[in-house]
C-alpha cells in the first residue's frame, strides 16, 4: 500500500486502541455487518478521509465504486451520519 494510502489508516486508527490494517478495513467496507462492529473506524473513514482517497483506497482492494457508494449510503442509513460517497 502506498504511503498516501497509508494516511487512511492514520486518520481510521488514529483515536483508537485496536487497530485495523488495510485488509481488515477492506473488509469492513463489503460488509455491513462487520462494520458495525467498527462504527468508530468506519465512520472515520467514510467522514474524514477525503472522497478521492476513500475510492483508491476501495479500488486497491478490488471493491467497486457502486459498491463502495452503496456501502456508504447502508452504513449512512444505519448509523444516521451523512457521508460524501453516500450522497
């Protein structure tokens, strides 16, 4: 992973004890369940990494753009934040 990609977990893990490396991010960001279980982290990266970043990032790890816009919007709609990709 680049280091610009690198910034992304920063600003994910940044106020948080556990850690989540790319992988575990990744995956979290093709199941809403999982990611439920990580609101703080993926809130984090659908609210403060910037939309560009958040769609290289997703490309990287083989999820699509639709399928990242409909993740953002489910998590959205279960978590009653707004998102850019959500939109």
């Amino acid at each position: 992973m680049g280091k610009h990609l690198g910034s992304v977990l920063t600003t994910v893990n940044g106020p948080y004890s556990v850690q989540l490396g790319d992988a575990a991010l990744a995956h979290c960001l093709a199941d809403l369940d999982l990611a439920k279980q990580h609101p703080g982290h993926v809130s984090a990266f659908l609210g403060e990494v910037p939309p560009a970043l958040q769609v290289e990032f997703a490309v990287v790890h083989h999820i699509s753009v639709p399928d990242l816009k409909a993740f953002a919007a489910a998590f959205s709609a279960w978590s009653g934040e707004s998102y850019p990709l959500a939109a």
